[in-house]
C-alpha cells in the first residue's frame, strides 16, 4: 500500500504521496500526458542510469523529486508516473562515462533538456554551472570535470495538453506555381506596429492581430515563411555585450516553440502559436517555418551541456573521425548533428511531423540543408533523410525548401536536391543582383535565371518552381541597403566588422548611406523598382524579404543576427517615398496573380524549338530576335523578351488558361537605349498585336501612364536601371 492505504498497482513503486512510477513504454519519445499520468521515454545508447527530476516552480533551485526510470528497453530509457498533468516542469540526470577523448560527456551534475520537450517550462539562466568541465581550469578546459550542480539554472521542459479548437482549420494548399513566399520575423513584424495591442507586439498573437494580415493580403502574398520558432538559446558572449540572439539560429529545441514570443509567457506559447496558425489559414494565407537541423545550440566542445551533449554525445553529434573529442562543424557554429544515426533521423522525422500534424504548419524551409546530406562526411543527395522524407505519407505532402549549401567541403549544391524539393536559388540572386547593378556580360545569364534556371532544375525532372528566387533574404542587406550602400556596416554587432558577407554586389548610386540629394535618390527608388520587379516577372517562386516593401534599413548592417531592435525591427511610419513603393510592390504581386504567363508550371519553349511554337522570345533592342553571339556581347546593356499568351498549360483542374502577350525590356546601361518594338507580322506566333501599350499599374512607379507604340514604332528606355512592361492590344 502506498502512505494513504491505496494498493499500489502490480509493477508501481511509490515514490512521493500521490505519485507512482510504473514500467511505462519507450515510445513515444518525450513526455506524454494521457489524461491519468505521463508517460517519460529518453534514448541514450550509452547511459548507465538515467534520472527523471520533477521541480513544482520554475524559481526552484532543486528538483521536488527525483525518480529513476524503471525500464530500458534497447537504447530506450523509460517510466509511466500517474498523477502527473499538462504544465508539469521536469528534465533528466543522465550517468555515464565522462570521457571526452573517446566522445563521452556524461555528468549528472547537469540537468538536462527532454530533446522532445513541446514546451520550455523554464528558459536557461546563465551560470559556470552549465557546462560539464571546469571553465576555469584553463589547461585541461574540456578535459576536466565540473560536479556543480546546475539545478537551479538549467532550461525546463514542461508537459503539455495537446488538445485544441482548430475547428475547421486546413491548410491552404496553395500551388508552387501560384505561391508568393514572404519571409518574416515575429517579434520583427510587430514589435513597432502601431496597430497591434502594446501586450501582443512582438508575439505569435501580433502575428494574428487584423492589421497585420490585413497587410500581407494587400500585399498579394500567400504565403508566410518565419525565422525560426523552435525555442532558441542566448549565447552568453552575446548577452555580456548586451546583444540577443535576434534571428534564432540557435535551437535548444526542435518541439517546442520560442516562449518570448509567446504572450502570456512560457506557459501560452504552444495555444498562442496555435492561434496564430487558425488565424493565418483563416486569411487564406500558408505557414512554413524556418528549422535548423544540422546543428544545436551547444555549440564546439567548450559549450555548455544543456541537453543532447549530456544525454548520449556520441549519438546526436558527428564527431571528428580522428579525435573524437572534436566535432565536426560544416555549420560554423562549432557542431554538426549526425542524420546518419538512425535515432538522430528519428528525432528529426518526429519533430517535422509533430510540427505538421499538432502546430498545422504548411511546410519547412532547411537551415544549411547539405549539411543533412551527410550521413558520413560527404554531400550524399541518396542518404536516408531524403529517401525517408519522399516516402513519409506526412512529409511528403507539405512544402520543403532548401538552403542548398553548408560551409563544408562540397556544400554548395544548388541545383542538386531531390525533385520534390524546391531550392533558394543563389545564383539568382547573385545574377539579378549583379546586373542591376551594372556589371558587364550577364545578359545570358540573367535571362536564364528570369525564365526559371532550367539549367539546374529541368534535367532532373523538377519545374520552374523549383528555384525560390529572391534578391533579398534576412541574411544580407535589405532591399533599401542594397542601393544605398557598397560596403556593409556592421559596427554595432560589436565584432569589428568582421562579421557578415563582404560580397554583397550592392551600390549606392553614388552616396554611402543615408542622403537629401534627390537624384540619388530617384537612382535609388529606380533601382529599386527594377529589383523587385524582375523577381515578380521571373519564372519559379518569388520570394519577399519582410520589411523591403516599407523600405526598411539595417543602416547597412548585412548579418543583424543579434540586433533585436530597432535596427532589425520593421518601421511602420511610411514617408510619402516610403509609401509609393509599397504601393508598387502592390500592384507588382497582383498583376503576376492576375497573369499566369509570369507563373508557369513549365520551362518556356523557346521560338524555333522543334514542335512547339514557342513561349518567349528574347529581344534585342535592333527589332530583331537575340543569336548566340548576342548573349556573349559583353558590351550590350539591353535585352527584352516577348512571352506567348495563348494557349497556356492548364491549370491543375485541368482548364485551360489564356493570357495576354507580354514585352518585357530591361536596360541597365548608364545611357538611354532604343527599343524597336516587334511588327505587325509577329515573330511569334497567335500573338495579335495592332498596339503595344505600357501596362499603367507598373509604370516607372507611377501607376498613371496610358502610352502605346505601333507594331515597329520605338521605345526609348531611359539611361541606367530602367525596365518597362508592354502588352499586345
């Protein structure tokens, strides 16, 4: 009997009034609540014992109780305790060999995080204590051994009631080809909001405010890509100089969402994100999340030991193959996880489903993707994350994007991930980039990347969209930045400058930084415009960097990981300039919904290629169509290219689909070129054209031109960075 005279169950132990530990079940993995106990599971392959700590309060030094699970089963350390509920804070003490020279790195001194935790109980709080050797033993440093405890310290998890009202909630499912990615921060977004509630600035909850997805509907999205929302670490070095871990590639969990941005503290985070979710989906509007799988935030061998490292080192992290007392960093952050562990893969699979299944998220954008691909050391697009991802009934359905590269031996692989991938595509970025800038001999180049890249994507059987093109991203200078200054400024992160891309190929129209002169001004807003609109009229996936449509600055910082403030905060108060440009971006995003010619499920068949009658036609500005020589004409500036409106592939119901023919010019020559626009008798065929009229909506910005050339007349367009859009009437 237990102390109140209740028989204990066959196989329960008592081990405080009111609570048993039973043998319990080692999957799943984590802490699960069945509505009479909680049900703990852990795998460490090369533990001795494993203890579960239960703490009542989060300000608790110690735990209230501590239970050694009962069971293990294989690499599975498990125990069931009854009376337990949603909210209870608890971590493990995990013994084994501290042995580091051979990949061990046990110390139960150190409480440590459930990998599956879905809520952090408690945030870390930093302290000497929470790292597994002695700092200050500066000869042996991770050698040694620290036996301080880190209790009261320590990051918490804390058992969650999954339940919620999602109601009717589904995903949008919208096509690849129609989707319009908008990458956000939610603490960015709505911190400065002016129409957000002061209590849920900078919360998933701001995130839902109306105002909010009142602007991403004007502004033609459909689809809302975060920085990571898997709960994150502080790095101590950061917080001692006053700086954050703004953007969040730190993860101290793969379950659990960041409690900052939670509104009501820790214990809100998961409903709130949740709610944040229904209200997005409500709008019509796609959640996909940036993670970060290839590594943690223990960081190098002299990090902390906070969770995985503690739990069973040799299995969660690649370690050097010639000492394993080293690790293997193809990340730059001094650790790389192992997916070639069959429980690693396991941890990531689970965590991708749970976050599709219990947060409704639509889909997951990869930190450092290649760095997934290596199972053993080397890029291996054939390695089991990949074939485990293509045949999960789950995974398989939501949308996957990749950060193709690592900073590993072999890692830039766009281009090369598997066909039901679809790719950040840098090389157009640094195409489109580099041309609007004025850089000499990319005509070829960027006319490839405008109609989609099939030079990396249609050999392998993937479509347009495939390439996520983008010109901006949180990493690197915004929109505003890239036409103001030349060189990154990036004092304030406080690493002398040092930090950060040094190639950004940006300019800044002859003045670094801010300027009241309104000819670099012009330049700059000109540029601007060309910018975006090429992303919004190439093929593939366009992609937004949130903020570049308020003209938002960094003041040229280039890597504002660490800047959560104003710097990195999106500034609402538009200037009547400001203002202007969000209105082109506007009228840019719903004239490419309203035109399917911009959004192609397939590559455009050139004029001439055998048995098609041919999607473009590219244009040189002599009224001809280009040859093989003219793409490699390094002295020519301007090029234009005519795409085919009738006709178009159906659409995924299977209608057929028309559209208007479109002329597209470019110039980016520093003098005025004249276009001689096509005849009468059309180079391509079907199109009708007794006109040619500038297309008003997207007219130098203006939305108010109404002219219109004869088939053959001329258009001049203006000297340096000026683009124009014609349709056939």
């Amino acid at each position: 009997m237990d102390a109140s005279g209740t028989p204990l169950e066959s196989g329960s132990r008592q081990v405080k009034k009111g609570l048993q530990i039973r043998p319990g079940k080692p999957y799943p993995r984590g802490a699960t609540w069945d509505g009479i106990g909680v049900n703990f599971a852990l795998h460490s392959e090369h533990a001795d014992k494993v203890e579960l700590v239960l703490f009542e309060d989060a300000q608790d030094s110690e735990p209230a109780v501590t239970i050694e699970l009962p069971e293990r089963t294989g690499p599975m350390w498990h125990g069931y305790v009854v009376n337990l509920r949603p909210g209870q804070l608890y971590g493990y003490r995990v013994h084994g060999p501290y042995d580091p020279a051979n990949g061990h790195r046990f110390n139960p001194n150190k409480v440590l995080l459930d990998p599956y935790a879905k809520a952090i109980g408690r945030p870390l709080r930093w302290d000497d204590s929470l790292y597994g050797y002695d700092v200050d033993d500066e000869e042996q440093l991770d050698l040694s051994y620290d036996d301080t405890d880190s209790a009261p310290y320590a990051p918490l998890g804390a058992v969650v009631e999954e339940t919620f009202a999602w109601g009717n909630d589904r995903s949008p499912e919208i096509p690849w080809e129609d989707t319009i990615i908008y990458e956000a921060h939610v603490k960015g977004m709505t911190k400065k909001h002016p129409e957000v509630p002061e209590s849920q600035q900078g919360t998933y909850l701001g995130m839902a405010c109306e105002p909010v997805i009142d602007h991403l509907k004007k502004l033609g999205v459909t689809t809302v890509q975060l920085l990571p929302v898997h709960a994150k670490m502080h790095r101590r070095e950061l917080l001692e100089k006053g700086l954050r871990e703004y953007w969040g590639y730190n993860t101290l969990s793969y379950f659990a969402p960041e409690p900052e941005y939670a509104s009501g503290g820790p214990a809100t985070a998961v409903r709130d994100f949740k709610m944040m979710v229904r209200s997005l989906h409500d709008a019509g509007l796609e959640v996909i999340i940036d993670v970060v799988y290839n590594h943690t935030c223990e960081g190098s061998r002299l990090g902390p030991t906070l969770s995985w490292r503690g739990i069973d080192n040799r299995t969660y992290y690649k370690l050097n193959p010639d000492d394993d007392r080293y690790y293997m960093d193809y990340t730059g952050t001094g650790n790389t996880l192992d997916p070639g562990d069959s429980y690693v893969l396991q941890m990531i699979m689970d965590s991708l489903r749970y976050w599709v299944t219990e947060m409704h998220v639509d889909g997951f954008r990869f930190d450092l993707a290649s760095a997934l691909a290596r199972e053993l050391y080397d890029v291996d697009m054939l390695g089991s994350f990949f074939k485990v991802v293509q045949q999960d009934p789950i995974l398989s359905q939501v949308k996957l994007i990749a950060e193709p590269w690592d900073v590993g031996p072999g890692g830039y692989q766009v281009g090369s991930f598997p066909w039901q991938w679809a790719e950040w595509n840098g090389r157009y970025r640094d195409a489109i980039r580099r041309f609007w800038r004025g850089d000499d001999g990319l005509t070829g180049d960027v006319a490839t990347r405008i109609a989609g890249s099939s030079d990396l994507y249609e050999r392998s059987g993937r479509r347009p969209f495939a390439s996520i093109n983008f010109v901006t991203a949180h990493d690197g200078f915004t929109l505003e930045d890239l036409v103001s200054y030349e060189e990154k400024h990036n004092e304030e992160n406080l690493e002398d400058n040092e930090d950060g891309h040094d190639h950004n190929y940006s300019t800044n129209c002859g003045v670094e930084g801010p300027t009241d002169d309104p000819q670099v001004i012009e330049c700059r807003e000109r540029r601007k415009r060309s910018l975006m609109a090429t992303l919004m009229l190439s093929q593939g996936v366009p992609m937004i960097l949130g903020g570049d449509e308020l003209s938002h600055t960094r003041r040229g910082n280039n890597n504002p990981y660490c800047q959560d403030n104003e710097i990195s905060w999106y500034d609402w108060d538009l200037d009547e300039r400001e203002e202007k440009f969000l209105a082109f971006v506007q009228d840019l995003t719903n004239f490419r919904k309203k035109h399917p010619s911009f959004r192609r499920r397939h590559f455009l068949a050139p004029v001439g290629e055998e048995g098609s009658t041919g999607d473009v036609l590219w244009w040189h500005p002599e009224g001809r169509e280009m040859t093989q020589d003219d793409w490699h004409d390094e002295e020519l500036r301007a090029f234009g290219y005519l795409l085919r409106g009738m006709d178009l592939e159906p659409d995924p119901q299977g209608r057929p689909r028309r559209d208007d023919s479109f002329l597209v010019l470019m110039n980016q020559g520093d003098d005025s070129v004249p276009f001689e626009l096509p005849q009468e008798t059309n180079e391509l065929e079907d199109v009708s054209c007794s006109a040619w009229h500038l297309v008003p909506e997207l007219a130098d910005g203006e939305g108010e031109a109404d002219d219109s050339w004869g088939p053959g007349g001329t258009l001049r367009a203006a000297a340096g960075l000026d683009w124009a859009m014609l349709h056939a009437g």
